[in-house]
C-alpha cells in the first residue's frame, strides 16, 4: 500500500494550509465570537475551486475524490480554522446530487455552487429524530401527479442562513404505512427562501463562525424537478452521505488536535520554570507525544475511509471507525495542550481551551459514539443489534 499523496493532492494539503493563513485563527475566531459566517473565506475557496472538489469538471468542479477534500479539510484545521461548512456542502450536498441529480439538477445547481455564489445546507436531523432518522416526521404529501406540500421541521441544521437550497430529507409515505421501514423516504431540493419555509436560529454555547437553526415547514410547494433520486426510493442513496460527513468531522478533530499540540509544543519550547524548559518533563512530553500517536493513527483510518469511498468500497466500517477515533484523540490532545499552558490555557490571549468545546462536540455530532460503537459491534464484529 502506497501511504505517500501525489503532487495534486499535496497541492490541495498545502492550499488549505495557505487559505488557513490567509484567513487565519485571528479571523476566524473574530467570525466565531459573532457567529458570523466567514464568507470572504468562503468566496475564495469557491473562486479558486476548492468548494467543488467531489463535482465533475463538467459542471464546474474539480472532479477530485473525497480523499482530496478530505485533505482540504485537514489543511485548514490544521491551522485552527476548520471550515464546518465543507461538511454538509461540498461533502453532503454538492457531491450527492453530482452523483445522483438529474442532468438538469447538475446543471442548474453545481456550476454555482461550486463557485460559491449559491450555496447548500443538509437538513435531515429532527427534534424527536436524531440518531433514529426512520421516524422523521416532516412529510412530503403528494398532490396530483407531480407537486407535492412539504410540512414538518429540521434541527441542528448548520448554515441555513447563508444556504440558497437545502437538501431536505423528508417522508412521502409516513412511517405507520411505509411497507418497511426503510421505505418512504425522498429528498427534495428546497428553496430556502421559498413561501412557507421559516428559519430560527438555536443559541449554541460552542464559539464558531457558522450558525445553527430549526427550520420549519409550511406547505411548501414542491415538484417532480425537486427530487433527487426516486420518490419513496431515497433510503439507499441518503446513507451514501453519511459516510462522506464522517470522514471530514475525522479530518477536521484530527487538523484541530494536531493544531493544539503545536502550540503546546512551542509554548513548552518557550516556557522556563525552575530554570529549565517545561518541555524537558516527562511529565509533560508523555501525553503530547501519546496524544500525537493517536492523532496519527486516527489519521490514517480516516484516508483509508477516504480511499475506500473514492474506490467504491462498501466504506462504513472505516468511516464509523474514522470519526469515532478523530473525536476521541482530538478531545485527548486538547486536554493534553491545555495541561501544558496551565492557567494561560484559560486566557484568550492563548485561546487554547477555546479549540476543546468545538472537539469535544464531535464526541456527540453528528452522531454520537455510542450509536457508533453499537455499528462497529454489529455490523463489523457481527455481534447481536443493540438498538
């Protein structure tokens, strides 16, 4: 196996490294303590077509895998500027419906889009479905033959303010008449500025640029066009997307834990008490240098997540094992950094503790670990379902 990048994909590590520095950790912290999203950053990105990296070059992207966003991601985290808006656009959005769009979507819809001037939101998580997605409630009736009304609501939906379309996952047979449970479920294109649809945002105490909301529905009018896929059909084709969003939340906790140990690192560089260097203690260079080992490992799980998925790989099981592993050694290398600057960990000056709420959120989001453990025990390791 062949671990070395090629030059394109060395490139698109140092593109993200230098748009991390271009629009650096004093930026996006400024953006953070506003909630305000980085959009000058992001219009770069799209200018120089890096938002469109998993669209084909015909409809205006790079034509690239998931491997190389992957590596975009860990270019800019890496620099303590993760950009969670890759996730759920050019991860979730732009590379599903560049793969299962009509070619009228793929033409109305990418080539903006991977420039940056329209942008996408994923809106499948509901306040009584979380982890368990088959009962999501908001439906999609049918009316006549080819317009549906869409009506229900989404939570924890990151960037609907700035999101022209979302893809919203919704019902058009409800769950008590689905013939399984798996069946009923479609995706649409919304606009989000359309008649009946109605944003509010949720006052999160993690500090990052881009926002959070509830979304709700009123008969939103939809049609055939709006539709990804099949309608009743879209179970299969969904889940493709949660596989891409967990190997980037992986490559964004392992860009942030590497991050944390470099300023610890130099701080410990620096730092001199009782006349020696803090970092000569072993007491201090044990944990970074166990909490660097994991962050290694995790990373390569997670271009081995990538490769599988670009290969057309059943990806699941490295994917699952790729974020669960990014989280836990992100949070580990943040504790272990915080514990080397001591009390000016605490200081905004330093702003190290600041990188440990948004870490140790990717314990919990966008799944929690325990569901993952439970797939890991289940559908690797073939034991009994437990949920």
């Amino acid at each position: 196996m062949d671990f070395a990048l090629s030059d394109e994909q060395r490139m698109i590590l140092d593109y993200g490294d230098q748009l991390a520095k271009t629009y650096d950790r004093e930026y996006w912290l400024a953006k953070a303590e506003k909630h305000e999203f980085p959009m000058e950053m992001w219009r770069q990105a799209g200018e120089d077509g890096f938002i469109g990296v998993m669209v084909p070059e015909e409809y205006g992207g790079a034509g690239l895998g998931m491997m190389e966003l992957c590596l975009l991601m860990e270019g800019l985290a890496n620099n303590g500027v993760p950009l969670l808006f890759l996730v759920v656009t050019s991860a979730m959005s732009l590379g599903y419906l560049a793969e299962y769009g009509t070619e009228e979507q793929k033409r109305k819809y990418l080539p903006d889009a991977c420039t940056g001037k329209k942008n996408f939101c994923f809106a499948i998580t509901e306040a009584n479905a979380g982890s368990n997605s088959m009962k999501i409630q908001s439906i999609a009736k049918p009316v006549g033959n080819d317009r549906f009304l869409l009506n229900g609501s989404k939570t924890f939906i990151t960037g609907a303010d700035v999101a022209d379309y979302g893809l919203v996952v919704t019902r058009t047979t409800p769950f008590a008449e689905a013939a399984s449970k798996t069946d009923g479920f479609t995706l649409f294109i919304v606009d989000m500025n359309a008649k009946g649809v109605e944003k509010q945002p949720i006052d999160i105490s993690i500090k990052a640029p881009e926002m959070q909301f509830q979304l709700f529905f009123d008969d939103v009018e939809l049609t055939q066009d709006d539709v990804i896929g099949e309608v009743d059909k879209g179970f299969d084709i969904l889940f493709d997307t949660l596989n891409p969003e967990r190997i980037m939340v992986a490559a964004m906790g392992i860009g942030l834990g590497r991050y944390a140990i470099d300023q610890a690192v130099e701080y410990t560089r620096d730092r001199v008490v009782f006349d020696v260097p803090i970092g000569s203690h072993q007491g201090l260079q044990h944990p970074l240098a166990a909490a660097k080992t994991e962050i290694e490992m995790a990373s390569l799980m997670t271009h081995k997540a990538a490769w599988a998925f670009d290969q057309g790989q059943p990806a699941g099981e490295y994917s699952n094992m790729a974020k669960y592993f990014g989280a836990e050694a992100a949070i580990h290398a943040v504790d272990a950094a915080v514990q080397c600057f001591g009390g000016n960990a605490f200081t905004k000056d330093y702003g190290i503790f600041d990188i440990y709420p948004l870490v140790r959120l990717l314990r919990t989001a966008p799944i929690n670990r325990e569901i993952i453990l439970s797939y890991i025990g289940q559908h690797v390791m073939g034991m009994p379902r437990s949920y």
